[in-house]
C-alpha cells in the first residue's frame, strides 16, 4: 500500500527537485508518477532524445526512497513535430483541426504520429526499462473514445463498418438508411457522426461509430504496451481513466493493461437533496470490476479544483485522507495524489495540489502526510480482497446508447444502477460493479439495470444465471434495442418477456412529473421519469402504480423462472424504494445486511480467508456513532473497541 504524488519535474528547477524530495520523504511519498506530458524535452527535436534530465529525476527521488511511475509522453507531442505533419492533429466536430499548443490533440489514427508515439516509447524503455526505480508506465493521459473526424479516421471507420458488414448494402440494411434518403451509393459518403446536434443522426451509424472510437483507442493502448513489453516483459503497464464526454469502453481500453488505473476527484461540495449521488464508491467499484483485481488511483483529489471551471471549494478536513481510504476500501492499492505542488504557470495553475502557490506546506499537505503515516500501517490488508455476492452490471454500449437517445427528461444510464449501488451500501454490502457477459455464477444477486441495446451474451448469461438459481433484478428500457441500436419489433422487454414473466403493454414517459406506487405491504413510493405498464403472464405483482390511468396495474414484478427469480422494475423510484426493495431482496437472498448504519456511512469489508478488515467510512458532514456487535481491533489506532465514532470523512478500519 504506497501513497505518491503526481509530480511535474519540466515545471520547477532542478534544486527545486531536490527539496521537493527532501519535503516528501518527510511526509512519507514513497511514489511519483511523472513525464506523462513532457514529450518536448524528452525529443526537443526529431530524433534528438535528451532523457538524462529525467534519470536524475528518478536517481534524486529513488535515493530517498521513492520509486517511478514513469509516463509515456504521447498526449502531447511537440510543437515541432505538428509543424512538421499538421495531419497529425485530430479534427473536431465543426470539421477543423483543434488548436495546438493545448493537449490530447493528436490523432491517434495516424500512422505518422503512432511511428512517432511508438518510437519514444521504445527510445524511453529501452533507457529507463532496466532502472529498479521505474515500478510501472503509464501509457498516455486519459485517453477518450475521441470522435475525429480527419481523413484517416474516416477511411479506418469505413474498413471497420466492410469488416463488420461486409457490404454497402447491409450496411444501409442495418442502420435503416432508407429513412431521410440515408442510402448510401459510396462507400466514401460514410461520414463519423460527429456534428451535432447528434440527435438528428442516424442512431445506428452513432453507436457503432462509438464502438469504433472505443476501439481505436483501445488498439492505440495496446500497440504501445506491446512496444513496452517486448522490451521490458515484466514493466506493469497501466493507463489513468475517468468519466469523460467521450467515456472509453473501459473493458475494452484495460484488456492488455496490466491493472486499472482511476483518476479520482470526489466532490467537495455534499448536496443536500439525498436524492443526489456524491459517493465515489460506485466508481470505485466499477474500477475494480473492469478486471476484478485490486487497481491504483493515479490522481486524487488534493485541493480547489479549478482552470477548466471557476474554481470549487477546498477539500473539508478530513477529506484528503477519508477520500483516499475510501478508494482502499473499494480495492486501490496504491494512491497518487494530483498533484505535489500547485502550477505557477500554465492553464492548470488553478487546479491545487496539496501545496499552495505560496509553496508553504499547510493543512492539506499535513493531512495528506497523516495519510501517508496511516497506510504504512495497512501492510496487514495488501493481500486481501473484496469478496461481493451482489453484482451490478454495466455496459458501455447501453450508456453510450441512452445518450445518443436520451428517453425522457432527467432520466440517465447510470442512475438506476446508482440508485441500487446507494441502496447496498446503506446494508454495508460489498458491491461489484462489472460487464454483463462475466460469469454471474458465484453471486446470490445480480442487478442488470436498462439492458437497453440487445447482446446476445449478456442475454444468454442472465437468462443462464436466472435459470440455474440466481436472483436477478432487471429494470425498463431492457430488450428496447437490437445490436444495430434498432427498435426490436416486438412487445417489451422483447427478448427478456419469458424470463419476467411480464410484458410491457404501454409505457408513459413522465419525466419529472411525480406518481405513487404501492409494494405488496402497502408501502407507498414516489415514482417518476417513466412508468412501464405491465401485464403479467407467470410473474406476480410486488409492486402497483396508484395513479393515471394505468391505476392497479403491476408497476414491479417477480418471476420464478427455472430454479430461479426474476423482478423487473418498471419504474424509477426514489432512494426509499431501492432501499426497502434491496432490503427484502437481501433476505429472501440471505446477504447478510446491517441495520441502522447512520446515513452516509459506509461499510466495506476486504479479507485474507482468516481475518476480515472492515472498513467504516462516515462520508458525511456529521459526525457519527457506532456500535459494533462485539469488542474489535482498530488497525488505525491500534485499539480495541466496541463502539466508534466517527468526524465528518473520517474512517476506522477495524479486524473482525
Ligand atoms: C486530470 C488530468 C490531469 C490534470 C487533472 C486536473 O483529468 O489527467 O492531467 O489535468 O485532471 O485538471
């Protein structure tokens, strides 16, 4: 378990690394990831490769006991070599090329710049490969599904369409282009769909332009970790990812990854509507389920957050150190924050890092070192793991297709799923968040919220869990799509009507208008966004609306199918209903649940098969108690104790 700092070596002078090191020794850094944007003095000019700078950045570092992660400097390319190749640069929606001088503005398709990018990389490990110091590579910086739309973008994604359909003419069948004389005569009159507004285009040729970005970049991703490897087979590779505007298909991005890499910046500001999500645990438990290993968090949240949007509040006391035990409890093991100093010059001089411009350690450096202090004590968790018996299951493509077509106003992809994760976690569940067509065999609850855009896998694979015994909840806007993002032409959930044992006979989409729904207890709940009015065939009623003219028709319903059952929810609730739903799915599952955890904390528990370490996080503005069952071990203070309580975003890890 390391913690490190994000550190900019090109920014500040070479005596300032040298002090810079000296104050991170002594705050208890034991990694720095650097070089990720530094291409330019690492090849001032073609060819001419200047890396002695950077061996005493690491010599400097590593001889006070810090290791490397080192950055392959691709998403910024020099000035000199744009000058050289101006086709290199992506273009945007509009059709022009972006503006240079800012970043992540190359064309990943490019041959040009791939021999370039390819180049550094096998010019920086073959220098850095062998150097103990340098403990794993990043590739790139956030890479996007970026939607370029130069030429050779547009001719790789005409191939990719032939592969994939053979034909113009089943191109032109499966994306339905005879609506709006959207035929295609010519190959060449494919064009990306990047102009907006992106719901006048073709919802077919969108998601599979999608598919097609997610893979380039994921190809890109891959042909720079096999340049690394075949020099240096045992680097541990990795590449930092976020929730962006051009979200990559992360199963896809990560496959030749060695682990998952997070960029985490929790939000500062709690709101007060509960309805609001603010917890990273989903996020968190999303990273760990893309490979269903422990992954690192390359940045985290270290100050204001700034530059790109005015600027947002300080991270509250607390925050610094909770946040990042957070990601432990979810399966981070190892934290980078971003960034050691904050930037005097440049665009993102507004966005802090645990020192201030002034340079003078303060409050969040103090915290961050207590941090530091605290994980050196949590060697005893660095070979335990997250063992979850409910999963949550995302697709990329679902999401991606619910916002070429968004359905009804406020209504989005991951709110479902995020409303059930809340609702877990409320019962101090752990939680996997993972892709559709993984094995669901060992988990006694599986979520597949909005199975929007048919896959036969992902079909075949809940309908096999369901029939061999598992528990599944699914929800509406399931079985709406065919692979093509094509209505299915059949009564919904189309393909999932067997295994509900229901079927939609009319659906309302209310938006944010509010109605009422009645479990079979008598239980009232607020429902709204859009209301599936179903008919049921071998599944009962749970739950009923009270309003419209859909009155007493089943809102919720359950099915025992095979050995199994399965509930689908034809609504979107509030997080009460998710909470009593997840409640009773729970105990008719036998996960075991803990009641009456205060609001806002939240429960994790990671193990070795001997011991359980279980981790309480009060993520929240008020303080909060706990009483433990029995007397236990605090691996934070060292003590036993049978109650805790907790500041705001304070956690205690105790052994079971
Ligand atoms: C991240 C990015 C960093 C830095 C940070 C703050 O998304 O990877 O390079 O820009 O945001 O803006």
């Amino acid at each position: 378990m390391k913690i490190g700092v994000d550190y900019y070596p090109e920014q500040w002078s070479e005596e300032q690394w040298r002090a810079d090191a000296q104050e991170m020794a002594k705050a208890g850094v034991k990694l720095i990831r650097v070089a990720e944007f530094a291409w330019s003095k690492l090849e001032p000019s073609d060819k001419q490769f200047s890396f002695e700078w950077l061996d005493e950045v690491i010599k400097t570092f590593s001889q006070v006991g810090i290791g490397t992660v080192l950055g392959i400097p691709t998403n910024c390319p020099p000035l000199w070599m744009y000058q050289q190749y101006p086709d290199i640069v992506r273009v945007g929606p509009d059709g022009n090329r972006i503006q240079t001088g800012i970043r992540g503005h190359r064309c990943i398709n490019s041959p040009v710049f791939m021999g370039y990018a390819k180049r550094i990389t096998e010019q920086m490990v073959r220098h850095f490969g062998a150097n103990p110091a340098v403990v794993a590579w990043q590739i790139d910086n956030e890479l996007e599904a970026y939607p370029c739309s130069c030429e050779v973008c547009k001719a790789k994604f005409r191939d990719w369409l032939i592969d994939k359909y053979d034909s113009l003419e089943n191109i032109n069948a499966a994306f339905g282009t005879s609506v709006w004389s959207g035929e295609y005569s010519d190959i060449l009159q494919i064009e990306p769909p990047t102009a907006y507004p992106q719901a006048w285009q073709n919802p077919s040729l969108c998601l599979d332009h999608y598919r097609f970005t997610c893979e380039s970049v994921a190809e890109y991703a891959k042909e720079l970790a096999l340049t690394i490897r075949r020099d240096a087979p045992k680097a541990k590779i990795t590449t930092n990812t976020w929730f962006c505007e051009n979200t990559p298909d992360f199963y896809k991005l990560f496959e030749y990854m060695d682990f998952v890499s997070y960029d985490n910046y929790p939000t500062v500001s709690i709101p007060k509507d509960k309805e609001e999500f603010y917890s990273h645990a989903f996020h968190l438990d999303l990273m760990r389920g893309i490979k269903e290993d422990k992954f690192w968090i390359m940045e985290q949240l270290s100050g204001p957050t700034g530059s790109w949007a005015p600027m947002s509040p300080t991270p509250r006391p607390e925050m610094i150190k909770g946040y990042s035990l957070q990601a432990i409890a979810h399966g981070a093991d190892n934290i980078l924050h971003f960034r050691w100093k904050t930037a005097t010059k440049g665009a993102e001089m507004f966005w802090h890092g645990l020192i201030d411009h002034s340079g003078v350690p303060g409050r969040r450096l103090f915290e961050f070192s207590e941090l530091c202090k605290t994980a050196a004590k949590l060697s005893v968790i660095d070979t335990t793991e997250i063992i979850s018996e409910i999963a949550i299951l995302y697709s990329p493509d679902d999401a991606y297709a619910m916002k070429i077509q968004p359905q009804v106003e406020g209504m989005y992809y991951l709110e479902q799923l995020r409303y059930f994760h809340s609702a877990f976690m409320h019962y101090g569940a752990n939680i996997d968040v993972i892709p559709p067509t993984r094995d669901l065999s060992h988990y006694k609850l599986v979520i597949a919220p909005t199975m929007f855009v048919y896959d036969k896998a992902a079909a075949e694979n809940i309908y096999r869990y369901v029939i061999n015994g598992g528990t599944l909840v699914m929800t509406n806007r399931s079985g709406v799509k065919d692979s093509n993002n094509n209505c299915i032409p059949d009564a919904l959930p189309t393909v999932f009507k067997e295994l509900i044992g229901a079927e939609v006979t009319e659906y309302d989409p209310i938006g944010s208008r509010e109605q009422t729904i009645t479990d079979f207890a008598g239980n009232k709940f607020t429902c709204r966004r859009w209301c599936d009015v179903l008919n049921v065939t071998t599944a009962k009623a749970y739950a009923q609306y009270e309003d419209n003219f859909y009155r007493a028709c089943p809102a919720v319903t359950m099915n025992r199918y095979c050995s199994g059952v399965a509930y689908y929810v034809g609504t979107v609730c509030k997080s009460d209903f998710y909470e009593s739903f997840a409640g009773n799915l729970m105990r008719q599952t036998g996960i075991p649940r803990l009641k009456g955890l205060p609001r806002g904390v939240e429960v994790t528990t990671r193990t070795n098969g001997l011991d359980d370490y279980i981790f309480f996080f009060n993520n929240s503005e008020e303080d909060a108690t706990i009483t433990l069952p029995k007397a236990m071990y605090s691996i934070i203070d060292s003590s036993g104790k049978d109650k805790l309580v907790l500041k705001p975003f304070e956690m205690d890890i105790v052994r079971k």
